[in-house]
C-alpha cells in the first residue's frame, strides 16, 4: 500500500474553507426557505428538477441521479411529499418495477411561490460578492473537479 498524501498546510486550509462553505451556505439556505416558504430544502431539491423536466415528471431512477441520493432517501422523501400533496407516484409505462415521480398543481405553486425569495439569497450568499471573472473561473474549476468524480449510478 503507498504511503497517503497528506494535504500540506495549504490544501488544508483550502479544504477546511471548502468545508465551513459549503455547510453554511446550505445552512443559509435551509433557513431562508424556513422562514419565507412552505418547503423544506429537501423538497425544494426534488421539485427543482421535476419543474426542468417535461410535464414535471421524472422516472425516480433519474430523479435519484439528479439529486445524488440512495434510493430509501428518495424514496422517504417522495412519501413525505406526497403526504403534502406537492408530488404524485405514478407507475412506469415501459418498465412495472420503476416508478415515476410527477409534481402536481400544488407543488408547482410551492416552488414558484418559493423560487423568488430563494434565488435572491443565492444571488446574495454566492454571486455577488464575486467579480464576472471569478464566477467564470469558479465555473472552469468546479467543472474540472466534476469531471475528475466518478459519476453516481444506480
């Protein structure tokens, strides 16, 4: 086995900021949706792609994908949200072992009641306080370290 390569003092610093980013700026987020909406953050993420997708429906499979979670999470989560009435179950209709995931009226108005104020605090929590040339360097990195990922599959 090779010895690891531990972070210098640097990298340490930089993932360490990575980090506290990335668990404040969610933290920001979950708050703003708590406070001026209906919708958790959770539900907020599935509704997001369901609303990008024709007809507002998704095979879960793909859903799942999107939002990177395992299968029971999704799952629990669609059940929650169905309870609310913001997403339907509804069967596949080229596979009976998959399911798919449609947002109804009441979701759509969630979200898009939701939607303004949300994209404000992203606005103001990530983008302006960097220049143009940073969001496009920020671009470029974020997508060469994606690229560097394994993809997630089922």
């Amino acid at each position: 086995m090779n010895a690891p390569r531990w972070l210098n003092e640097r990298e340490a610093a930089v993932w360490k900021q990575y980090r506290d980013l990335q668990r404040r700026l969610q933290s920001v987020m979950d708050r703003q949706l708590a406070r001026d909406s209906t919708l958790s953050g959770t539900e907020y993420a599935v509704l997001v792609p369901l609303s990008e997708s024709p007809g507002d429906v998704l095979r879960a499979r793909a859903l799942r994908a999107q939002l990177g979670w395992e299968r029971s999470r999704l799952s629990h989560q669609v059940s929650r949200m169905e309870t609310r009435g913001l997403v339907v179950r509804e069967p596949c209709e080229d596979d009976a072992r998959g399911s798919m995931v449609r947002m109804t009226p009441r979701g759509r108005d969630a979200l898009e009641a939701a939607a303004p104020r949300h994209v404000e605090t992203v606005r103001h929590s990530f983008f302006d306080p960097l220049s143009p040339d940073e969001v496009n360097t920020l671009g470029v990195l974020f997508g060469r370290l994606l690229a560097s990922l394994p993809r997630d599959t089922d």
